[in-house]
C-alpha cells in the first residue's frame, strides 16, 4: 500500500506563549509605528511584525515586553514558515493606550474623507449645432417695441440724465438701433402680413383639393384592387375534390363522387398514420 507523507501545518499559536528566549534584534519601537500597526487595548496587546506583515501578540506586559514566536502566514495554513527574524523580538512600550486610542480616533475621519466618493456619470450635452444650421427666431414690430420701451425705462441717456464732462446729454447708440428696427418693422408689418394671408389662403386652398380629392382616390384604389378580392372570393368559395359539402344547417351531405371522396380519406389517414410515427415518444 502506497503511503503518502501528510504535509505539516502550522498549529494555532498560542495568546501569550512563555519563554526565556530573547531576540538579538534592537527592539520595535511603538511609538515608531503607524497607528494602525499597533494596539494596546489591555489583555489584547497586539502589533504588526515589521518583518512578515503579521499580527503578533505582544508578551510580557508587566516585565520585559515581546513578540510571541510566530509564523509568517495564517494559522492551519500548510507549509509554515517560521518568522525567525521578528519572533521574541522586544517591544519598546513608549506611548500611553489612552494617546494611542485617541489618535486612532481623531485619524478616522480623515480617512474617511480620503476616499473617492460615488463617480457619477457626467450628463450627455446635446452638440451645438453650427453656425450655418441656426435658424434665426422671426422678430415682429411688437417684440421689438416692447424692448424699446423697456430699454427707455432703464437707459438714463434716453432719458437724458445722461451727460459728459461739458453738460451736454450723451446719445444712445442701443435705443437709436432698437428705434430704427421698430420704425423698419413697422413699415414692412403691411407686406408681411399680406404674406402670411397668401400662404394661409393657399394652404386652405390645399385642404379643400385634399378632401375634394379623397374619395375619388380611395374608389380608384379600390377598382384596383378588386379584381384580385373577387379572385380570392371565387377560389375561397370553391372546394376541394373529394370534400363533403354541408347544407344549410352544416349537415355534411353525400359528396358528388364517392371515389375521390374515399382516396381522399385514405390519403388523410396514410398522412396522419406517417405523422404519428414519426412523433417523439414522451420519455
């Protein structure tokens, strides 16, 4: 019998293990460590071996504290590596558990406000479109007007409070252009608004042909198709050779030939016998 050879496992260590020896090593200062590397919570000593990256319990407390002997990786993890460099290591306590803790605290906001916030999508902006693809709104005599009087209301030179260094009332280069686009509108006002009639009467014009023209369409679209519903209405009525026509009351009658009727009834049964034995049988 083949026999292979189990392979060893690192045993759980134990919380504070007892030992003489010491490690040649200069202690680990606490205060030299990262406040997350170390904690000194009373009865759960622990810190960070600076050699393997391990957590290790911390012995000694009350006489000469070190670190318990360890291993590199987790405990029951196979193939174990002893920490040789880090294990009975001494432990210079330099800072106050209270201190430690204090930090501990005041650094976990700071944290927090370190990490990257929730990345949010930026909204898709519609492209502008080009200058050549703008369509200019159609200004009238009374938006401009509006503007105009509304410009007065608020231009101190329109109202001639206005003046330079000798007294003399400074124009308004705004209110004359706003002047001159009303006094220009007001004289076009007649041809546009003839040009909005014409095109008004002409698209009621198009309306009236329109519906004049319907029905008259639709008959001739449907003279042109009639030929085919009366081909399908002919074929629909016809039947097939072999079928029994019914009366009235769809009663079957005795079919007009009796022995196409009957190789048509043998057909359909040789048809459906092949279809039921092609059929999969259920599991």
């Amino acid at each position: 019998m083949i026999t292979t050879p189990v392979m060893p496992k690192a045993s759980k260590r134990r919380r504070k293990t007892r030992t003489s020896n010491v490690n040649h090593r200069p202690p680990v200062i606490a205060s030299k460590l990262k406040v997350n590397e170390i904690d000194l919570t009373p009865g759960k000593e622990h810190l960070v071996c600076p050699d393997c990256s391990t957590w290790v319990p911390i012995t000694g407390m009350l006489g000469t504290p070190k670190l318990v002997p360890h291993h590199t990786g987790r405990a029951k993890t196979a193939e174990p590596h002893r920490c040789a460099a880090g294990s009975n290591r001494q432990v210079t306590i330099d800072v106050e558990a209270d201190a430690l803790r204090t930090q501990l605290i005041e650094g976990a906001p700071t944290a927090a406000s370190r990490r990257a916030t929730k990345v949010l999508p930026k909204p898709k902006v519609k492209t502008a479109p080009a200058a050549t693809q703008i369509k200019p709104a159609p200004i009238c005599a009374e938006q401009v007007s509006r503007a105009f009087r509304q410009h007065q209301q608020q231009c101190l030179a329109c109202k001639g409070e206005a003046k330079n260094r000798d007294g003399q009332t400074l124009p308004c280069p705004d209110g004359e252009r706003l002047a001159v686009t009303v006094l220009r509108l007001l004289r076009q006002e007649p041809k546009r608004q003839a040009l909005r009639d014409f095109f008004a009467r002409e698209r009621r014009r198009f309306d009236r042909q329109y519906a004049a023209a319907a029905p008259a369409k639709r008959a001739s679209e449907w003279a042109a198709v009639l030929p085919k519903v009366k081909d399908a209405d002919t074929r629909r009525s016809q039947l097939p050779v072999g079928d029994r026509p019914t009366d009235a009351r769809n009663v079957p009658l005795a079919p007009g030939d009796e022995k196409a009727f009957d190789q048509r009834q043998a057909e359909l049964g040789r048809q459906y016998a092949a279809r039921k034995d092609l059929a999969p049988t259920a599991a």
